[in-house]
C-alpha cells in the first residue's frame, strides 16, 4: 500500500507576504509500481515560486522559462519519452496543481511546492487560508503558521474552519509582534471515527488577524531597498453613496439561488444609509427597473424595494449588456443633472449566474460598452453565483471599471456570503486617494491614485528606495472625507526595521522586494487588459515576463519546467488554460492504432482528407463567417448529416478573422435522433425527448443503439452499430487569452459505411477520387515544395506542409505531411465552398 509518512504546510506571514510551503513525504510499501498524485490547492492570485520532487534520492528542482519555450522543450522530452505532465486547474477560490508520479516498489518520494501572497485585509481582518487536503491519514502531520509583524498584533483568531473534530488541538501562543499557530493532529485525532481508515483533515486551516495603528497617515515599513506604505485609516464619517442594485431573474436563477438572493437583498437594503441614493434594476432577456431614476434610502423607500424583489420570478434569458447600460445610464444621467453629492461615492452592484445568452453576447463587446459608458465615474462590483458562471469576465470587467467581483456558491450560505460581500463595500470613507513620495529618494513606484478607500480594508503602495542618500522617508496622503479634504503625512526612519527583522529568523528579508513585484505584476496584468492598443499590450507582456523571470514566479506568460540533475527527464507546470473549467495538460492516453486514416477537421476550419488507396493527405481551409453553418456530411442512403456551425475568433489577427467549429451537429434521421454537441454541452433529441451531459461529465448515453461515450473534458465518440463512427475533440483555450476562443475538432473514419450518395465537405471522398501528383518543385519558403495535382480533371498548384492532429496531443498536437489545396479547396472539392453552406444544424445538403 502507499503510505503517506508525513504532511507539512508551512507558512510565514511577514508584514502581509506570505510564504507557504506544503510537503509530503511517502513511501510505496507495495508489492507494485503505484500512481502517486500530489494534488494541492493554491489561492488565486498567489505566485508559485519553486516546486521540487525527491524520488530516491534523486532531486528534480525548477526553473521559470518563457510559456512557449518551455512548452518546446516539453514537447522535444515528450518526443523522447522523457516527460510527465502537471496539470493545474481551478476551484473556487483556489487553482490545484497536481502532479501523478509513477513510483517502483519499496521507493520513497518527497514532493515540495512553495507560493507566496499577499494577504488583503477584508472587514477588518486579514485572513490567511491553507488548503489541507492530505487525501489520507499521515504519520506526521502539521501546519506550522508563524506571523511578523512590525506595527504589533491586535488579535490573532483561528476559527475552527476543519470542523469540531478538531476542538482544541490547535495551540496559539502571541507575543506583542509575533504569533505562531500550531496544528498538529496525532494519527488517532486525525481518523473520521475510531474505526475508519480514512481522514477528517479536508478543508481549509484559516488563521485570522488585525494589526495595531496608530497613525491615520498609514504606515511606512523600508527594508533592503523597499518600502511598503499601508493605509488603513478609522474612524471617519462615511461618505454618503449612490448605489444600483443590478440583479439577473433569468431562469437559471430559479429555486435556491434567487430565495437566497432575495434573502440577501433584503437585509442588505435595510443597512442603507438615510445619506444613500439608490434604485434596482432586475434583468432576464427584458430590462425592469424598480425606479428609473434613483431615490433616497428613506425608509418608506426601502420598504417598497423589499417588496418589489419578494414579487420576482425568475425565468427567460439573460441580458447583461442592456441591464449594465441602463444602470450607468441612470448613473450618469443623475450626475449630470447634479443630483450626486460631490462628496458621494457611485457604484453598481452585479448579481448574476451566468453568461450572456441574449443582445450583446460577444464578452470582449460588453466589457469595451461598460467601459465607455461608466468613464471611470463609478465602481462596478460583481457577484458571481454558482459554478458554471463566467467568473472570469466578471472579475475583468470589475477591475476594469475600478471595482471587484467575488464567486459564491449558489447553496445555503448565498445569502451570508452575499451580505458578506456587500459589507466590503457598504462603507466607503475617503475618495480621490493620493499618494506622494519625495521624488528624488524613491522610485518604480506601484499604483499611487486610488478612487475609493471602503472601511476595513486596506490599500498598499510599494516602490524602490534610494538608501545611500536617505536617512528619512515622508509621504503625504490627500483625500476627500465626508467633511474635509485630509491631507495625512507620515515619516519614517529607514534604518527603524534592520534591527527586529535581522534579529528574526522566521522573518522573509525579502518580504518588501517580494510585496512589491507583486503589487506591480499585478497591476501590470490589469493594466494589460485595458491596454488600448496591441503595442502596449506587447510591451506589458514583455515587462511582465521579465518580472516573472527576475523573481522567480509563475504568471500566464511563463510556465515552470521541473527536471532532474541530468537534465533527461522534465516536467512542466503551466498556467491553466480554462480557469471555468480547469484544463488538462499533457495527455498520456494511447491513440487509436488507425490513427492517421481519418478525415478530420480542426482549427481554423482546416480540412486533412486522408485517401487509404493512394495513401496520401490532402488538406485545404475553408475560411467562412461567423454564424455559417457548413455541411461535412449528407448522405440521404443511409439518412445520416453532419453539420458544423462556426464562430469567430474574439478579434481579428493580421486583418484575418479566424473561424472555428463551435458547434457539431449530428442527424440520424432513421433513428430519428439528433445530437448536439458545443464547447458546453452535449444533447441527444429523441423527439421531445431530450437528455444533456456537460464536458466536466465522463459518460455515456444509449438510445436506439446509438451509444455517444464522453470522455470528460476531452472527446465525444458517437457510435452506430457496427456501420460508422464519429468523435469530436474539444479544444479549451486559457480564458482571458485575447484571441482565441474554445473550438471543437472532428474525425470521421473512412472506413465509415456511407452509401454511394454521400456528400458534403467530407462525405464526397467516402468513394476515393484518382489523384495524380506530379513535378514536384521548390516554393517560396524552402520547408514548403510545390507540385502539381490532377484531380476530377483539374489541374492545381500544390503546396506541401504540415497540419495538426489533436488526437494524439490535445495541447500541441502531432504534425502531418500533407499537400495543401488552396483557394478553400477549390478544383478538390466538388463545386465551391458556398455551395456546402446549410441554412440549419440538421439540414440535408440541397442537390445543386
């Protein structure tokens, strides 16, 4: 059996950087060689800095490369037979990343994956969460969580967020600058009962605290060349707001998730200040609004918003973009009208659970229409519900538009997570934050404007210091208050730190170089988003990989390589590619034996027809619009079509608009059945009968002897009888990437029985056409010859090259040889390519 001999988190918090490290050490005392996963969680946005793995004795460590170059040498490994894949993906709050190791008999191995954070104050409190999830009883096991901090400890309060089962075994001991939190269950304790041979320890450890302030001003903290400024001022009048409550009734919402919401809405409308204006908007494919103009939060007012929410029925589609509009629309109107205090503060709050299915459904669209129409005027706060919500659009249009978004689960704690949310920003106290250094002592300085500072967060300022010449540090805050324009000023001693953190030996020295290049990649990744033009962007990119490479971490730009001393044998920890759904890396299943005689389609819709008889591959694109719905094959014998729907890339590349399958369609019309298949789901029709799997599902749907098999989050194989077979690839691609959108692949077997009168893109080559190559000579570039090819007595100019087939690689796919047609197909395909354009997913091609 596999036994895990100890498991250890290690976590140092130093002035809010903190630096964890998880460990575990096991041992296979089996008879066999075992698969041994390490699967850990790390919260979002943290950095993971180093990962290292002992088998044997044998160390592998990390180093950080470009994404694509470390892809490269991935992939020449792999081509070796030297490779294994780490694959990360993402929870809730967190993102896994998780390694399988095949390990010998009798042989011990030590996994250690470090990242480092910093942790944000919310409510009051700063909250360092650790995922524990062991997976098995340990030996060993401890979280072991030290804190440093120089402005000295309020409270420190570990909540028993693992469950009862853990009353008491977790010992704090604090002094007046430092704490150390302990945890360290025995074999017995960690057992879910007596008996059972599996653990209690599944969850998240969570250590809570609050530092001492004494100046409003913030404090300024400098060390080795940094300095970090933290701002967290109390005690002050908050500033009246001006808030839209924007709400999403679409069906989806229905049963729990809108009881929850309605909850929710109701407590927090009862928190409104007699100061706050505010209206709310509730949205399905229609747009309502309670109020069209906003009202002050008088009591009758509040009142009567309660009751318009209690009377909402969810149903229909959503439309996010209208609802946005008119919600900034009100904004902005009461603005310019001078109806807004001066002093206020203006926001809309989203509450939605999915993405647009009505108006403007483009991501990219809404997103640059919200921008426009909100103008840096007011914050938009975003709260995601449930699972399959885009949380990733939400977080980008929040950030865009100097708000935040936050997911939450559509079950019972919606509503306490929804007033939780809220709470954040139900107290604004100052705007129009500026921060100012000396010019001359301090550089690369982060974000130093600030719109809005909410009560019980905080905001941190990070830059450079130039210590030969400096012996103190000033800065001078400037804000609007409820009643005043504040101008706060702080000084500082630069050598005040050396002292206690050189005397700590817990204490990280490169805690202030550590929270400031991750305030600045992050700030950077946010800036990229809004960048205006495609050359910024570029220059972002290239600032941001050379940060990545200076400090050690990975970001969507680089990815992590894990090799052992000879070099021989790699591993590659990338970023995941679909934060919705996580995202598999490499794939080590063996393909088909018949693997190339297939045709296929896949990206950019590029067609590979593989003809058995001469043996050859020819290829050719065929470049549509979006919304086209293009026929593969229809075959009125044996009553069979296959159709495929394209959709664009999110924006065009070289003045190309690259086009995809997003959508397959499948009619069997003796059956009487028809499949749907998109990067979402995948449907059977029966009539009205209907049934529908997602790609997270592996499974399998059997009606009529049809059998579809779904292979989660990678193929679906359609079967019918003994006569044909059908499978489709499903490509996910990284969320936020600027251009490429998730796409479907198809193979069709040519040993596929279809009657003398199939046809279509596909189904014409079911009766092999003669094909004549001849007078082979050099192209324009020399990895690309031409020749000469007779076909259905056309003579064509072709042009030699390499194509992908994803079956065997999802990730980077296998290149194959094949002549390339060009003029999308034309002289190889019967007629031209308009000609296979079908006016539905299951339309028969009409006899030309």
């Amino acid at each position: 059996s596999l036994c895990l001999y100890s498991y250890k988190v290690q976590s140092t918090i130093t002035s809010r950087l903190a630096n964890t490290m998880i460990q575990a050490k096991m041992v296979n005392n089996a008879k066999r060689s075992q698969h041994i996963v390490f699967d850990v969680q790390v919260p979002k946005g943290a950095f993971i800095d180093n990962f290292t793995m002992d088998i044997n004795g044998i160390t592998f460590t990390s180093r950080i490369r470009e994404k694509s170059e470390a892809r490269k040498m991935y992939s020449q490994a792999k081509a070796k037979g030297k490779a294994a894949g780490i694959v990360r993906s993402n929870a809730l709050d967190m993102e896994n990343f998780k390694t399988e190791v095949n390990v010998p008999p009798g042989m011990k191995i030590q996994f250690e994956l470090h990242y480092h954070e910093m942790i944000r104050r919310k409510l009051s409190s700063y909250e360092h969460v650790i995922s524990v999830r062991p997976g098995r009883l340990a030996k060993h096991m401890e979280v072991d969580v030290r804190i440093i901090e120089p402005q000295g400890l309020r409270y420190v309060h570990v909540p028993n967020s693992l469950g009862d089962h853990f009353d008491g075994i977790t010992t704090i001991s604090k002094g007046e600058k430092k704490a150390h939190v302990s945890f360290k269950p025995t074999m017995a304790q960690q057992r879910k009962c007596p008996t059972c041979s599996s653990t209690a320890v599944d969850g998240n450890f969570v250590v809570q605290y609050d530092v001492n302030r004494e100046t409003t001003g913030g404090e300024l903290e400098i060390f080795n060349g940094y300095f970090i400024h933290f701002f967290a001022p109390e005690n002050l009048d908050p500033l009246p707001k001006n808030i839209l409550f924007v709400i999403d009734v679409s069906g989806s919402m229905w049963g729990l998730k809108m009881k929850q919401t309605i909850e929710a809405m109701k407590a927090i409308l009862s928190e409104l200040r007699a100061a706050d204006q505010f209206s709310l908007i509730d949205f399905n494919h229609n747009v309502r609004c309670w109020r069209d103009n906003l009202v002050s939060a008088t009591p009758a007012q509040v009142e009567d918003a309660k009751k318009y929410i209690q009377t909402i029925h969810p149903n229909g589609g959503t439309n996010i973009n209208e609802a946005l509009l008119r919600a900034t629309f009100i904004l902005n109107e009461a603005q310019n009208l001078g109806m807004l205090d001066p002093n206020s503060v203006s926001m809309i709050v989203l509450v939605s659970d999915g993405d647009p299915t009505v108006g403007e459904l483009k991501l990219t669209t809404i997103q640059k229409n919200v921008k426009q129409s909100i103008k840096d005027e007011f914050s938009l706060f975003c709260l995601g519900i449930g699972f399959d919500v885009d949380y990733d659009f939400l977080q980008r249009i929040a950030t865009d538009n100097r708000g935040m978004a936050q997911r939450i689960f559509g079950n019972q704690e919606t509503s306490a997570q929804m007033k939780n949310f809220y709470n954040q920003v139900s107290t604004p106290l100052l705007k129009k934050i500026q921060f100012n250094y000396p010019q001359e002592s301090v550089s690369d300085v982060t974000q130093s404007s600030f719109h809005n500072y909410f009560g019980g967060s905080e905001i941190v300022v990070a830059g450079k210091v130039d210590k030969e010449n400096l012996q103190h540090l000033e800065s001078i805050v400037t804000a609007t208050a409820a009643n005043a324009e504040l101008v706060m000023e702080t000084l500082r001693d630069v050598e005040e730190l050396d002292g206690f953190m050189k005397k700590d030996k817990y204490a990280d020295p490169d805690f202030t170089k550590k929270l400031w290049a991750y305030l600045t990649v992050n700030q950077m990744l946010a800036e990229r988003n809004t960048a205006p033009t495609a050359a910024l962007k570029r220059n972002i990119t290239k600032s941001i990989l050379q940060m990545s490479l200076d400090h050690h971490i990975v970001t969507p730009f680089t990815a992590m390589l894990i090799e052992n001393p000879e070099k021989d044998e790699i591993m590659l920890a990338d970023q995941p590619k679909d934060p919705r759904r996580g995202s598999s890396l490499p794939e080590q299943r063996s393909p088909p034996t018949s693997s190339l005689s297939i045709n296929r389609v896949d990206n950019d819709p590029h067609f590979i027809i593989h003809l058995p008889k001469s043996q050859r591959n020819i290829c050719f694109n065929i470049n549509s619009e979006p919304g086209k719905i293009l026929n593969l094959v229809s075959d009125p014998g044996t009553g069979v079509v296959v159709n495929g729907q394209l959709i664009g890339a999110k924006k065009t590349e070289n003045k190309k608009l690259n086009t995809y399958f997003g959508k397959i369609g499948f009619y069997f019309k003796n059956k009487g059945l028809k499949v749907e298949i998109t990067t979402e789901t995948i449907t059977l029709k029966d009539g009205s009968y209907g049934i529908t799997l997602t790609w997270s599902d592996t499974g399998h749907i059997i009606r009529k002897q049809l059998l579809i098999s779904v292979m989660k989050e990678s193929n679906v194989t359609i079967t019918v009888g003994e006569e044909m077979s059908f499978m489709v690839l499903l490509h996910r691609v990284w969320k936020n990437h600027p251009v490429n959108v998730d796409f479907l692949g198809i193979y069709i077997p040519p040993e596929n029985q279809f009657s003398p009168a199939a046809h279509g893109l596909i189904g014409q080559f079911a009766s092999e056409p003669e094909v004549y190559i001849h007078h082979q000579r050099p192209g324009q570039a020399p990895e690309k010859p031409q020749a000469t090819m007779e076909v259905k007595g056309n003579k064509l100019t072709v042009t030699r090259g390499l194509q992908k087939d994803y079956r065997t690689d999802r990730v980077l796919g296998t290149d194959v040889q094949c002549w390339f047609v060009h003029n999308s197909g034309k002289g190889f395909i019967d007629g031209h390519y308009k000609d296979y354009l079908v006016p539905h997913l299951y339309s028969f091609l009409k006899k030309p």
